[in-house]
C-alpha cells in the first residue's frame, strides 16, 4: 500500500513579522501552510479536486515500478519521485489558476482573499487584475512536496 503526503519544505520568510499579513508571527512555509490549512483547506481541497488525477499519477507510477521489477533493471531509488513531482507541478498549476478562489466565487461566497483579488502583495507593486489567493511571496506555493511512502 502506498501513502501519499502532501507538506511544505520549511523554509524562513525573511519578512515575517509584517502588521496584517498571514505570515504575521509566522517564520516559516510550514507555520504558514498550517495557518493556511486551518483557514482553507488548501491542499485538502487540492486533493479532493484532483483526485483522480493523483490515482492516475500513482497508477503509472505503480505500473512502471512493476515492470522494472518483472524486467529485472535495477531499482534507482524511490519509483515514486516521478509521480510525487507530477502532483507537486499539479498543486502549482492548481495555485496558479487560482482554482479556489473561483470555486469560492461561483459559489456566492465571495473572494478567499480580498487581498489577492485586488492584487496586493507584500513584495510587489498592487496589479489591477489581481493575483493568485496563497501566492504573495511564492514561498508556500514553492515549498509544497509531494512524497510517495511505499
């Protein structure tokens, strides 16, 4: 049986202590993806909005190992590091087209980030057409890993 863990590298933020930010009080991309869990639910609804591609991704992954091992080539390491960057480029591109953010506003309820939606980022100059909820300083979205455990 294979378990998959969805987490953040835990790297510092260089401004954490900014008045009003999420990363208030928080110093690293782990206390923020708590933060941001507990709030939103982020890679929880990652998942359950991509679950289906994940199983193919851990389908072929499962495939291809097997067949190595039928066809006797070495085992290089983890099979599964293929498949644990496929979901972490699948959780980019899910920030990225600011997936929960729509869902929130076709929903009615809104924007997640009144912050985001106007384009406000604590490193760069206010863009009229927004950005992406959960990317400010693209650590968290950066520091997402995927791991496979066999």
């Amino acid at each position: 049986m294979a378990t998959l863990v969805l987490g953040e590298n835990e790297v510092a933020y260089s401004d954490a202590h900014q008045p009003g930010s999420i990363t208030a009080g928080a110093t690293t991309t782990f206390q923020v993806a708590q933060i941001l869990e507990k709030r939103y639910h982020v890679m929880e609804g990652f998942y359950m909005l991509r679950k289906g591609k994940i199983a193919d991704y851990l389908a072929a992954g499962m495939g291809t190992a097997i067949q190595n091992l039928v066809a006797g080539r070495p085992n290089l390491g983890n099979p599964m590091h293929d498949v644990a960057q496929k979901i972490e480029n699948e959780f980019r591109s899910f920030i990225y087209a600011n997936e929960l953010q729509k869902i929130s506003l076709a929903i009615g309820a809104g924007p997640i980030s009144a912050v985001a939606a106007r384009g406000i980022s604590s490193r760069r100059k206010p863009n009229p057409k927004g950005r992406p909820a959960f990317v400010d300083t693209g650590l968290y979205v950066q520091n997402m890993r995927a791991e496979v455990k066999l």
